[in-house]
C-alpha cells in the first residue's frame, strides 16, 4: 500500500460524527508517524510519512464523502498508484461498532463513498479497512445516525475504534492485507 485515503466530510460540523471515521483513522496515523504539514492536492487534504523505509502517502478527500471517486482517482493517477496499491479506511453500518475489518476487493456494500470510488477508479481491487458503527437505534434514520454528532463516552469509544482502525492499517503495511485481514478479522469472525 503506497496511498492509505480515510474517508469523511470536510469541515467542523462533521468532525465528530460516525461517517468521519475513516478521517479519525488517517488523523491517527498522522499523529503516530509525526506528520504536521498537509496540503491541499486533487481535491484532497494530503501528507506524507515514511514508515519502514517506505513513503506512504495519507489523504482525506475534501470532495464530501458521497463524491470521493474523484479525489482518490486524481490522487491515484498523479503519484502513478495501481488500485492494489491503494488502501480505503471507511466507515460500515454492518459490523457492530467498535469492530474493525479488514477486507481486499469486493463490492461497495451500500456506502456512497466506496460506490463513487469503485465507479472512478473503475476498480473494485483495492483494499479496505472498514470501521464498524453498528446500525441505529430503533427507526433511527442512517442518515442521521451517521451524521449524529458525538460527545462523551460514545466520542472516546469512536477514538479507541479509530486507534484499532490505524492499528489495522499498520498491520497491512506491515505483513500485507492477506495476514492482515487473517489477523484482524479472525479475532471478529468474517
């Protein structure tokens, strides 16, 4: 993996909120590999670490979520990254929260940000690490539910995922997304 991209809404009013995950996860990895300095670039907040020798590139696109095809895919095509190089942290309605996945391919599984990358990438081979948020309560809607600022407890809980996410993402750079996934979501189930 040369370029991990989190996946989140811009701006303050979504900072805190479940759909910003993949965001908290990137900013994680950011504050662990002493990353200060990021610049705008192809639509995106970017920066870069070296980590083992190797330069990783993070990202967040600043597009909105439902539109970040465009800003991974411009992102992608300028540093010369084929799609198996590339990592997504997102978050995912379908694994309870607090779990984290890692998974290699697939489908979009419903989330808008992964169907607008797959359709600009015009790939699905790339690997994911999904934050898990469960579904909401009762008729909640998801909308609402992923947009629900957080505080307290339930927001030091979507940190400690977030950490569990950088962690996930460390360990595919690290031992590859096969081990990585056998690893992480062996302790979960499939």
């Amino acid at each position: 993996m040369e370029l991990v991209v989190g996946l989140g809404n811009p701006g303050p009013e979504y900072a805190q909120t479940r759909h910003n995950s993949g965001f908290q996860t990137v900013d994680e990895l950011a504050r662990r590999w002493n990353v200060t300095y990021w610049k705008n670039q192809d639509g995106a907040l970017v920066a870069t670490a070296t980590v083992d020798g190797r330069t990783i590139t993070l990202a967040k696109p600043q597009s909105f979520m439902n539109c970040s095809g465009g800003p991974v895919s411009k992102l992608a095509k300028r540093l010369g990254i084929a799609p198996d190089q590339l990592l997504v942290v997102h978050d995912d309605l379908d694994i309870p929260a607090g779990e984290v996945r890692v998974k290699i391919g697939g489908g979009h599984g419903g989330q808008n940000g992964m169907r607008s990358i797959i359709d600009k990438l015009g790939s699905r081979d790339f690997v994911r690490v999904r934050d898990g948020i469960g579904r909401p309560p009762g008729k909640m809607d998801p909308a609402d539910y992923v947009l629900k600022q957080m505080k307290g407890d339930v927001w030091e809980e979507q940190l400690a995922e977030a950490s569990r996410g950088a962690d996930a993402v460390e360990l595919v750079l690290k031992e590859g997304p096969v081990r990585a996934r056998d690893q992480v979501n062996g302790q979960h189930g499939q």
